[in-house]
C-alpha cells in the first residue's frame, strides 16, 4: 500500500462514510489547507486539551478516555516540536491531522474527543486563539522599538533638522522631536491592537457545528481554561465570524503603514542627496555593479511589505463580503491572509528595530539643510506680530518681500542677511528680530505643548519613561 493510498483510507474514516469514490486529486489539492494551518498546531492542541477536561469533568467521557488523550496530545506536541510530525495532505488540515495521529496512537478514546464539537467552531477558536497570542506579541515587539525610538531621541533631543511640510523646507525642528512622533504613531497602534485583543476575548468552543450541542457542555471553563474572557452568546455567530480577524489585520495595516513612512524616512535621509543618515553596514547592501552604492534595501522592503498587509486586510473583508451565516468554505482562505500579515510584520518590525538602533545621523549636514530654504521665514513673521501687534496675514505679506529679496540678492539665509536689507522692505524690522532667525533661536522658541523645542522633547521623554516603567 502506499502512502497515497493509505492517506485516503484515513480520509475515508475522518468523514468519507456516505462517499463510495476518493475525492479527485485536484479537489484535494483546493480544499486541503494543511501547508499553512499546520502554523496553529499548537493552539489546536491548547483547545483540544482543554475540552477534553472540559468533557471528562462533565461526565461527557471517561476519566480514563481523558487521561489517554491528554498523554496523546502530549506526545503529539513533541512529535511536531522535534520535527517528526508528518503532515498529510490527505487529512485535508490540522485538526483532521491531529485526531488522525491522535486516533493511531490511542484508539478508541481518541475517536471521542470530537464529542460535542465540530471543525467549525474548532478552527473558529484555534484561529482566534492563535490571532490572540500573535497581537500579543506585536504589542510588545512594538514597545522595544518605541524604546529603541526614545532612546535615540534622547542622545539627538536638540540636533537641528529641517522639518518638512510637501517635502519642501518648512520650519527648523529637533531630531528628537521627529523620532518623538513615531513613538507617539506606535503607541496608538499599540492601543488599537490591544483593542482587537480585547474584542477577540468570546471563546467560540462549544457553538459546534452552527447550532450548538445537546452534550451538557461546561463552555465557561473552557473558556478560562484557554485566556478568553468568556464564551459567545450565540454559537451561529461564533462560527460563521471572523472580525477578530479583520480587526487584527486592520490594526496591523495602519501599524505598517506607520513603519511604512519611518522606513520611507530612512530612504530619503541615507541618500547622498540628503546625507542625513548612514545605515550601519549590517543594515545596507551593496549593488553588483556600482561598487559606491550602500542601499537601504530593508527599509524599502518594509515599504513593499506594508502593501501586501493592506492588500490582505482587504483581501479578508472580499471573503467575508456577501457570505451568508454560517460556515463556508471560504473562510479556510482567512489563515493565510492573516499569518502572512503577521509574519511580514514580524519580519518588517525587526528589520525596524535593527536599523534603527544603529543608525548614525550626519549634524552637520542636518544643521546645513534646516538652515536653507528659508526656515525661519516664521519666526520673522511672528515677531512682527509679537512686537508690532501687526494682523499675521499682514506680517506674513511682508515677510514674503523679504524673503523674495533675499533670494534676489543671493543670500541663502534671512540671519545672513544685513539689517539694512530688511529694513529696504520695512523699516519697523530691527536688530531684535534678526536675533530670532537663526535656526538655534527657533526651535528653542517652540515651546508650545508638543512644540520642537529641546527641552520639550526632554520633557516629553521623561513623560515617556515615567509611564512606561
Ligand atoms: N480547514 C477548515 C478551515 O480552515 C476547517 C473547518 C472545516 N469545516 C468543515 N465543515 N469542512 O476552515
């Protein structure tokens, strides 16, 4: 007999009673879903453990029956563990796979295990728990790089950068205060993953089929048994729904896009044109032909992989879109949508993590950009208003002579420029004002809350740290 044979005659038994012939080749190939569910064996087994406690604390099965399927699952977990596990197309997914080899191991017992329950509310909840366990690390996976963040922002709290509105030069900013925002963008993404954890908490085992079971089933304990913060009013619900999913992948879309603009940062920031920022070597490639070339090929990789988790985050809400109560088989088709959002992200968040921690940022360059394009044109204006009480419309309009004249007569900054020059456009413009316009006087004059200036990116880092001890 071989193999092929021998998987089918399993088949056979897990649900073939009413079928006379195999199931065509080309069917198994579309309905088994093995290559990629195997990635939550373990929580198949967690939720297995804990009905058949559930089953034998209730009378459902033997004491006995119990013991033997628990001892099963044991060994089965360190079968997959150890890489001796194998995995059957012919048993369609993990958990045929699972009470197969249970089943080969221990008999009989092994057979009673699927007492009041289905596939349906077992890969509901398998899912669930795995989508559980997967925000859950995000989370903290997030945390060490929003400390990574503050830490870097903490040795560059006053290096002087250009900020940028339309990439254009805008106004003089602090490093720190840049590194500051993305802390506070991945704390939000924090918030909302830590939301979808919690509107993950309904265990869905014990809903069966669709319909629920006559067994006398305790469904609270399982529940507790598995970190779930009790079990779903209603089981058609609990097997037909997959928002857990979607909100998952929703939360993680807007969380990479997050890490999508950092990563895009560090494209433009390690450029030559920018030289702001030198990937450390661990963190560049090098091109084939162009010997010169250190490219930043993780960051825009991260970019690439923000695409595809948005694109799986849709790809979920199409599968779901139109389908009536309660189980089809499109739903098979959510688990690699979601596992590779996940594994991307994983991946991406890491990639994040290393460059970021080893980064190198260039001062003076930094220093020689935040003083170009006119930066301070601003803080001109505003001591216009400050001191003259003139309406800022009216001093934004002078300002612009100004800056108008300055470009005219070659001089690449306002605080380059003589208080003569200002004064050909107003006379009101003293000594005072051009005080303020260099980029050291501007963003130390930000100190609004939330502003840019150096002691407010301390603080704001202190803040930080104290709440997140
Ligand atoms: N492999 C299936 C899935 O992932 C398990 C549930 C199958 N249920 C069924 N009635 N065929 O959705």
């Amino acid at each position: 007999m071989d193999n092929k044979d021998k998987g089918s005659e399993t088949q056979q038994k897990m649900w073939g009673g009413r079928f006379e012939a195999l199931p065509s080749e080309a069917l198994q190939a579309i309905n088994a879903s093995i290559s990629v569910d195997q990635k939550m064996w373990r929580e198949d087994i967690d939720c297995s453990v804990a009905h058949a406690n559930m089953l034998a604390a209730q009378g459902i099965i033997s004491e006995t029956d119990k013991v033997a399927i628990i001892g099963g699952l044991e060994k089965i977990t360190s079968q997959i563990e150890n890489g001796e596990f194998e995995f059957s197309i012919e048993l369609e997914d993990i958990h045929l796979n699972i009470e197969a080899r249970l089943t080969e191991m221990i008999g009989e017992a092994g057979k009673r295990l699927h007492t009041g329950r289905s596939r349906n509310d077992q890969v509901a909840n398998d899912f669930k728990l795995w989508t559980r366990r997967a925000l859950q690390s995000t989370i903290t996976q997030i945390e060490s790089l929003q400390n990574i963040l503050v830490n870097r922002s903490e040795q560059h709290f006053d290096w002087i950068m250009p900020g940028f509105t339309h990439l254009q030069t805008a106004q003089p900013v602090t490093l720190g205060h840049h590194l500051l925002a993305y802390v506070e963008m991945l704390e939000r993404d924090n918030f909302r993953l830590n939301n979808a954890f919690h509107n993950a908490g309904e265990c869905v085992l014990g809903s069966a089929a669709l319909a629920g079971t006559p067994f006398p089933i305790d469904r609270e304990t399982v529940a507790q048994e598995l970190g779930f913060d009790c079990p779903n009013a209603n089981s058609m619900d609990g097997v037909a729904s997959r928002d857990f999913a979607l909100e998952a992948l929703g939360a993680l879309s807007i969380a990479i896009v997050n890490l999508s603009r950092l990563a895009d940062e560090i494209v433009l920031w390690s450029s030559p044109q920018f030289g702001f920022a030198r990937l450390s070597d661990d963190w560049s490639t090098g091109s084939s032909i162009m010997p010169q070339k250190r490219n930043p090929d993780a960051a825009e990789l991260i970019r690439a992989k923000a695409a595809k988790i948005c694109a799986n985050s849709n790809a979920l809400l199409m599968i779901l879109k139109g389908l009536p109560l309660t189980y089809s088989k499109d739903l098979q088709e959510d688990k690699v949508l979601v596992f590779g959002a996940f594994e991307d992200f994983w991946l991406s968040i890491t990639a994040m993590r290393g460059m970021m921690e080893t980064i190198t940022f260039n001062r003076e360059n930094m220093l020689k950009a935040a003083k170009l394009g006119y930066s301070t044109a601003t803080d001109l204006a505003d001591w216009l208003v400050r001191e003259l009480g003139l309406p800022f419309r009216e001093a934004h309009h002078i300002v612009g002579a100004v800056v108008k004249h300055a470009e005219q007569n070659n001089y690449p900054e306002l605080a380059l420029m003589p208080l003569s020059e200002f004064q050909k456009i107003d006379a009101r413009i003293s000594e005072a004002a051009l005080s303020l316009l260099n980029v050291e006087a501007s963003v130390s004059s930000r100190t609004s809350l939330g502003g840019t200036a150096p002691n407010n990116v301390k603080m704001q880092i202190e803040k930080w740290k104290d709440e997140h001890e």
